[in-house]
C-alpha cells in the first residue's frame, strides 16, 4: 500500500531494452517498495503501463508531459560532437563506423590523431559543445510542469540520448537531482557524449566504471559511479529448472530434438542474414535430430524469412510480436531464458546474445564471415568484433568466433558433442556482467536508496 511519506521518482523510458532493463527485471518492483513511481515515455501508452501493472502487480503512473523533440541543428551538432568525441579518446568503435560512411573523412581522422595538438584541439571541442549542448537543451518551460510533481531524483534509462538529456537538465533548474543508467556493455564507446550531468551514474562493470571515469573526468565531471551488474540477467541467474518448456506463444519445438537457437542483429548492422541460416540448415542436413529456431531482433521483419516457410526442421520467432511494435511483451525475457535453456547451442552476431547464453550456462558461437569472402573490411561482419568493447572481452570467449562457414560446421560438431560450458568461460564472463548470483536489482536499488537518503 503507498505510504503518504514516499518519495517520488520520475523515470524516463525512451527505449525498448530500457524498458526490459528496468521494467521486466524487477527493478521497478523493487523501487515502489519505498517510492512511488511515474514514467514518461514516448513508447508507452496508459493502456502498456495498465498492461505492465497487471502482470508485474506495479503501480507505476505515466506522467502525461510529452517527451520533447530535437531539433536538427543540435542532433547535427551531436554528431560532430560524437566524431570529436572518437577522435580525442581513440575509439576504434567509432573509427570503424566513419570508415562504413566515407574512407576520405577515415583517413584524416587516423592522420590527424597522430598530431597531438590536433587530438588536444578535439578534447576542447567537445568540451564546448557539450557544454553549449547542456545550455541549449536547459528549458525550463519544459520543465516546470513535471516539476510540480515534485520529484525527488529522475531516473534516465538512456542518458546517451539527447530527449532524455534535455528532461534531465530542464529538471536540474528545480533542484531535481539526475541518476544515469548506462544500460549496455557499449554505450559509452559508440553511442557519443552524456549532455547532462548525472549525479549517480549505474554500470554494469568496472570496465565501463572505468571508461565513465576516464572520459568524463576529462570533460570536468566528477561524478559518483555504482557498479550494479546487469538487472535484466538476474532472471538467468537464479536456479534454472530441471524440465523446461516453450512458453504458449513461442514456437513449438517438435522433441525429441536439439536445437540451434540462431539470434538475428539489427538490420542497421547487418542487413542481411539468410546466409547463416542457410548454412545452419546445411549442417542440419547430416543432423536429422536437429532443429533450428531462429529468434529474430525486434527492429527485423520475420517476411524476410517467407521464403524458408515450407522447411520442417526451422522455426522463426519474433519476441515483439510485430516489427513495428517497440514495446516489448510481458513475458519478454522468460521466453529468452525458455529459448536458450532449452537449445544445444547458441549461434549470434557481434550482440549481446553472447552475454545471455553464457550467463545462462549455454555455449555461443560467434559469427564472424560474410556471404561472399571478398566483402571489404568496412563492409564486412568482421568489423564489428573490433569495436572498442568486444576488445575488452576474455580470449577463451573471443576463441568462440569463426570467421567461414566450415569453422562454423567444426565449432558446431564440437559443442554439440558436448554442451556444457567449461569452467573457464564461466569464470571469463562474470568481470563482464560483475555477477554469479542475482544481486543486480538488488544492488541498483540499494545505491539509489543510499544515494537518495
């Protein structure tokens, strides 16, 4: 029941895999045990926040403001500031991405890093635009509706994007204090500069912890930074069933069988993908007891696979029902851990899919090689194994990439001998999501509540 005394939070929610970071994995069950909760949101209606109270016995309220837009000279503004950004830091992550967009503008980029006057020159840049950004995007008309709340802290579940930055610094102008949760591995290497300044800022990592305090203590933040894990993998982490089945709208596996559970990227990176699931069909062409389901990425469009429809041994499964819907379903991440409980082997690209099946005890191979072999590098699949957070991750887990098909074959005889996880992989990926044991919302609700007092 609501106690009268509780503080009110508000927290922004302006992506889909924030809203499983903080909604699924019962972080927001955890908050209202000592705060009321309002969200504001351009993804969420009334009718998805009245869904999300049903099912997870919440009481969030959504906060009728609108989420403000951007205009174009500052997101153009933002760009620039993310090259300077890249530049300054050494960012392979973004050096790849300006080498897909123009070699010419790649090539002065890796020589003007070699003159340090130049690299000191965009360290001062990108100060002053993140400082003209905090400026222009500090609208106190905007925030002086959501004021009257009277919040207590607000939540941003994206601070990398710049509609969030604008709440958060409109807020500041009332005394309303920020927390930031950076919400992937590769946030703050590929995704540019936080204009705002956070008071509290949640990592998974000390890797990121690290990263935070290197790139803003150079941009004049001093900021306190909680390592909290991942919220959303507890659910992998507690004690996995014995007997697992396909939840009612997953796609029924026939048994008995193995699976290969194949997790399609955005189509952004990657556009095209039949080519492995043409290959993982061909190797299960010497395998009659294997199955393949492939788990699309909720921005792919399950029509683009029509044309497998008519083989028996390969099921494909949108987790959002349609590809045009962003709010992710209730049981969202109970139907990924039944998928990846249940599969042999999981196959992925460059994602964070990696980081799911080992946290769930499920062997991952990783696909590294093109449909064609002459695909050029700023191209080519290959490049995204170089940006700068796949750099960071154990070599016993970089070992589990192949870079042609026939490695593919090789690997797949090779876990599908034997399906459990060696020792060491376990042990290679708890410094990548900090924990064993399902503390993660525990531990975020703990540093908000010590943090707000």
């Amino acid at each position: 029941m609501e106690r009268a005394n509780q503080k009110h939070i508000l927290v922004l929610i302006t992506n889909p895999f924030a809203m499983i970071n903080v909604i699924h994995s019962g972080l927001m069950d955890e908050l209202e045990e000592h705060y009321r909760i309002s969200i504001m949101s351009d993804l969420l209606t009334i009718a998805d926040i009245a869904r999300f109270n049903r099912h997870f016995r919440l009481n969030m309220t959504l906060l009728t403001s609108p989420v403000p837009t951007i205009s174009r000279p500052a997101k153009w503004l933002r760009s620039i500031q993310m090259l300077l950004f890249g530049h300054y830091f050494n960012l392979d992550t973004i050096r790849i991405k300006l080498m897909e967009r123009s070699p010419v503008m790649h090539w002065v980029f890796c020589v003007s890093q070699k003159n340090p006057i130049l690299v000191f020159l965009s360290g001062s840049l990108v100060v002053l635009l993140r400082n003209w950004l905090i400026r222009c995007t500090t609208l106190p008309d905007i925030g002086r509706p959501v004021a009257d709340h009277h919040f207590q802290a607000v939540l941003s579940t994206s601070p990398l994007d710049l509609r969030e930055n604008t709440i958060v610094n409109s807020l500041k102008v009332y005394g309303i204090p920020s927390i930031s949760i950076v919400i992937s591995w590769d946030n703050l290497t590929s995704k540019g500069v936080i204009n705002s300044r956070s008071d509290l800022v949640l990592v998974w990592n000390q890797s990121i912890a690290l990263e935070y305090e290197r790139f803003y203590t150079n941009l004049g933040d001093r900021t306190l930074v909680r390592i909290t894990g991942v919220p959303r993998f507890d659910i992998y982490l507690r004690r996995l069933p014995d007997q697992v089945s396909y939840l009612a709208n997953a796609p029924e596996i026939p048994r008995p069988t193995r699976t290969i559970l194949f997790a399609t990227g955005a189509l952004k990176h990657h556009s095209c993908q039949n080519y492995i699931i043409r290959d993982l069909l061909d190797y299960a062409q010497n395998h009659s007891d294997i199955t393949i389901l492939v788990r699309c990425h909720p921005g792919d469009d399950p029509r683009r696979y029509d044309h497998f429809s008519t083989i028996e041994n390969i099921r494909f499964f949108h987790p959002f029902g349609h590809p045009s819907n962003q709010v992710p379903p209730v049981d969202y991440l109970e139907t990924l851990l039944t998928q990846l409980v249940s599969c042999a082997v999981c196959v992925q690209v460059a994602s964070t899919m990696l980081l799911d099946a080992f946290a769930c005890h499920k062997p991952c191979i990783s696909v590294a090689y093109d449909a064609h072999s002459d695909n050029h590098y700023a191209g080519a699949v290959q490049r995204f194994y170089d940006y700068s957070h796949q750099q960071l991750l154990p070599d016993c887990l970089k070992a589990q990439t192949v870079y042609h098909r026939r490695e593919l074959f090789a690997k797949l005889d090779e876990v599908l001998a034997d399906s459990s996880v060696p020792n060491n992989f376990r042990k290679a990926i708890e410094p990548v999501i900090h924990h064993v044991t399902p503390d993660s919302v525990r531990l975020t609700t703990q540093y908000i509540r010590q943090w707000l007092g």
